[in-house]
C-alpha cells in the first residue's frame, strides 16, 4: 500500500491499521476547539483531532475523515469533507468490512 493510499474503515477495523492513513464515514456527534466526535457507521463514536480549520460542521451531519489511526484509535484527520444526500450507512459500513477481509482485492502490495 502506498503512503498515499487511505484504507476505508470502520470502528471495528480501525484498529487494524493503526499508524496508518484511513477515511472513515460517519454523523457529527459533537465537536469543540481542535476535535470532533463522529459516529460512525457501525454505530460507535471515533474521537477525531484536527487543526480546527475543519468547516462548520453541523451536529448530525455526514462527513468523512481522511487521517492517521492513533495508538488510542483516535485519527489526526488531514482531511474532512461534507457528504451530501442520503447516505446507506449499512453500504458503507459493509464495504468496509469487505475491504478488511480481502484487502487483497482492492489494494496492491508491490
């Protein structure tokens, strides 16, 4: 996997790939100065840190985090992104799970 590369995840498989950048999908809990709390599509909150220049992201809004998986399962967010429209919290949360299984399939090792 490339150092560019971002593995979808989600609360369960966040912790395969600590130390490693990920996206992950999920509704705004909370948010206060530097980090914000998402629930993600498995339904657990995900602390996430960012620089505070994220946007104004409303409480129950979808987003989706691109960043690096702390020792504590927490994620330095790069990136965060609104997503528009409905959103299939079951699709997501499945293909992450299908991404952790077979990573073979969707990711190249060389």
């Amino acid at each position: 996997m490339s150092s560019e590369t971002a593995v979808r995840v989600n609360s369960e498989t966040l912790r395969n790939h600590r130390h490693q950048r990920v996206r992950i999908v999920g509704t705004v809990l909370n948010r206060s100065a530097g980090q914000m709390t998402i629930t993600s599509t498995d339904e657990m909150p995900i602390l996430i840190y960012s620089t505070g220049n994220e946007g104004d992201f409303q409480t129950n809004s979808w987003v989706e985090v691109t960043g690096q998986v702390q020792d504590d399962n927490s994620i330095l967010a790069e990136i965060i992104i609104p997503l528009q429209g409905n959103i299939d919290k079951e699709a997501w949360n499945q293909m992450a799970l299908l991404i952790d299984r077979h990573h073979e399939i969707f990711f190249d090792r060389t």
